[in-house]
C-alpha cells in the first residue's frame, strides 16, 4: 500500500470517527443516528479524496 492511500484511508476513518463524536456531543438520540452523521462524513471525505486525484 502506498504512503497516498494510507494518508486517504486515514482521513475517511477519521471523519468517520470526527462526525460521530460531533454528533454524540451534539445530543444525537442513539449511537445509530450518530453513526449515520459520520457515514454521511465518511462519504463527504471520500468524495474529496476522489476528486482531489
């Protein structure tokens, strides 16, 4: 694997994480909906990766 893809894999997972946290802090009713929050960073982070190449 790459030094590239290591560092995109890194900040998708850390978005994940970032976007859940966030929305646990915020008062998320569930881990669930927080989880959902961070899928939806997850998926913000990875458009990025993709068009930044």
């Amino acid at each position: 694997m790459s030094r590239a893809r290591i560092i995109d894999l890194a900040l998708m997972l850390g978005a994940l994480a970032a976007g859940t946290l966030l929305a646990e802090l915020l008062g998320a009713t569930n881990t669930g909906t927080a989880l959902t929050f961070g899928g939806i960073a997850f998926l913000a982070m990875l458009v990025y990766v993709l068009l930044r190449r």
